[in-house]
C-alpha cells in the first residue's frame, strides 16, 4: 500500500502532525509531564524532528511533499506534475486531521483539565504573537518562500508511479535530514511572530479538527484562518517562479 503515493503523503504528514502537535500539547496542556517546559527551541527543534520523521518514512515513496505548498511550488516550477497536485493536497490535508486528532486522544485527561481555550487551540493550529492580518500574512509568505526555495537545492530526481514520472525532484531518505533541519532554523529565525504554519494542511487540518471537538466554549478563529493557507501557498507559487527564472 505505501506504494501508492497518496496512501505515503497520508501517513507522513499523519506522523508530522503527530509528533508536532504532540510537543505543543505536551508543554501547554495541565498536568503533563511537560507542563511548562515550553522554550521556543523545544518546540522549533521537535518540528524539525516530526518533519525529517515524517519525510523519511514517506519519501521514497511520494517524494514526502508533506504540505500543499511544497507540492504547489514543485508544480509551479515544473517539477510535479498538475494533475497529481489536488490528489497530494487531500491526502496531505486528511493526514494531518488524522495525526491532530490522535494528538486529542492520547491527551484527552490533559484537554480536559485544560479550560483555556487559547492554549488548547495552540495545540491545534498557529496564531499570531501580534494580531497584523498584513504582517502576519507576509511572515507566512516569506516562511514558506525559504522553504521551498531551498527544497528545490535539497531534493533530487527520485519518484515514479504506475511507468508515469511524476515528480522530478523529491525528499529521499538522504534528503529528509537537511528538510527537517530547514524547518527548524525557519522556526528559530521566522517562525516567533505566527508559530509559522508554512504548510496549509498542518494548519488548517488540525483547526477543522478543533472545531469538531466536544467543547462549550471553543473559537477555531477563523478569521484568522485564511492566512496560513493562502500566505504559504502564496510564497510557493512565488518560490517556484523564481527557481525557473533563476535556474
């Protein structure tokens, strides 16, 4: 089954936001072990980590986008294939619902106990430090800019599917070490103004998920919502135009 590349993209980004969100959870919730320990490098650095898990696993067979942004910008820069590129966002977007809501579960005592919602949101989705919608907006663009203009010097020619070669550059397991570490030094340097979404579905997934939580007094911001998905996919489009011209 991990063959199929839809089926790959599913349970890496699932083990991304497993992970990811697991760290947060674990230093936000009440009562965790963690409950406290929450310096910004802890977090940066177990994102990295749940990145470079998660392409590792997936990578030889999807290529580990992991995220619509990175799939956006390979295929704007002509390195994915268009018609695969909604297929590769649901799955991404489905597993990144599925690893927020195992997050929920294995919590669960902790959200209880948990009754201010900012926190449990946290656990979920990204927020801004300073509410900017247009500051905001650019930190996400420029994030995400970085991160798939890099990826396009990371990843190498490594995918096919079904004889049809659809992705010329692609995280191996080779390349899913220098990714995670990218992401991470994106957090450390860029990410203190928005938790740096930088990926549509593992802001948007676990926020759907949120909203569907047995809560009284739960607010998934949704006004904020747009700009972790359109100011990635955003600095994508743009990262990968700029490749073209440059490269």
């Amino acid at each position: 089954m991990m063959n199929n590349p839809l089926i790959a993209e599913f349970i890496g980004t699932a083990i991304l936001l497993l992970l990811g969100c697991g760290i947060v959870a674990n230093v936000n919730l009440k009562k965790t072990k963690a409950e406290g320990q929450s310096p910004w490098v802890l977090i940066t650095s177990a994102w990295g980590f749940s990145v470079f898990v998660g392409a590792y696993v997936a990578g030889k067979y999807s290529g580990a986008h992991l995220n619509p942004a990175v799939t956006i910008g390979l295929a704007t820069a002509g390195k994915f294939t268009w018609k695969m590129v909604l297929p590769y966002m649901i799955s991404q977007l489905a597993g990144a619902m599925f690893g927020s809501w195992v997050v929920y579960l294995v919590y669960i005592d902790h959200y209880r106990q948990t009754k201010d919602e900012k926190i449990v949101l946290s656990t979920f989705s990204t927020g801004p430090a300073i509410r900017n919608f247009k500051n905001n907006f650019f930190s996400e663009f420029v994030g995400t800019f970085i991160l798939v203009f890099c990826i396009f010097f990371i990843a190498s020619p490594n995918i096919t599917f079904e004889n049809i070669e659809i992705l010329n550059f692609g995280i191996g397991s080779l390349e899913s070490l220098p990714v995670g570490i990218l992401v991470w030094v994106i957090g450390m340097g860029l990410g203190g103004t928005t938790g740096y979404a930088i990926n549509p579905a593992r802001d948007l997934g676990p926020r759907i998920v949120y909203q569907f939580l047995p809560r009284k007094e739960k607010n998934a911001d949704w006004a904020y919502s747009w700009i972790p998905v359109i100011g990635p996919i955003l600095g994508a489009v743009i990262s990968g135009l700029c490749y073209s011209v440059l490269i």
